[in-house]
C-alpha cells in the first residue's frame, strides 16, 4: 500500500498512515471474522476493520498490535481481486 497523502518526512513514532511505516500486512478472506477471533484471543488493535476505498475497489483493512509491538494490518481485497 502506498501512501498519497500526509507528510514527507515521518516523526520518530509514525502513525499509521505516513510514510515508513513499521507494519507487514497479511491478506485475508473474511476480515471482520478474524477480527473477532483475535480479538477474542486478546489481540490488541489500533484501527478496528475500515473501509480503505481504492480505484481497485473498497479493501477492507484492519491494524492489530503483535507482542513485539509491531503493526499488523490485516486485509481484505475486493472479491473482483480476490
């Protein structure tokens, strides 16, 4: 995912949507079920699932927190990508 927007130069703590960021990213099928799953397990999250709305269509992404405090982010392509 590329970011378009936000500042050029990133602050020591990035939030989430500027450039540099700190995550991975894992692509899944049903996000709002293993959102509820690692939820339940205890996971924290930063960004609950949200719609990011692309010219390939509306993602589905969701940022969760790992024990190493690394980002996360789940997503959910458009099933015309899937």
């Amino acid at each position: 995912m590329q970011w378009y927007d936000g500042p050029a130069r990133a602050p020591a703590r990035k939030p989430l949507d500027e450039p540099g960021l700190g995550r991975f990213s894992i692509l899944v099928d049903d996000i709002q079920a293993e959102y509820r799953r690692l939820s339940a397990a205890g996971v924290p999250f930063v960004a609950p699932p949200g719609v990011s709305k692309t010219i390939h269509g509306d993602f589905w992404v969701a940022v969760a927190i790992d024990p190493d405090n690394v980002n996360v982010q789940l997503i959910q392509p458009p099933s015309s990508l899937s």
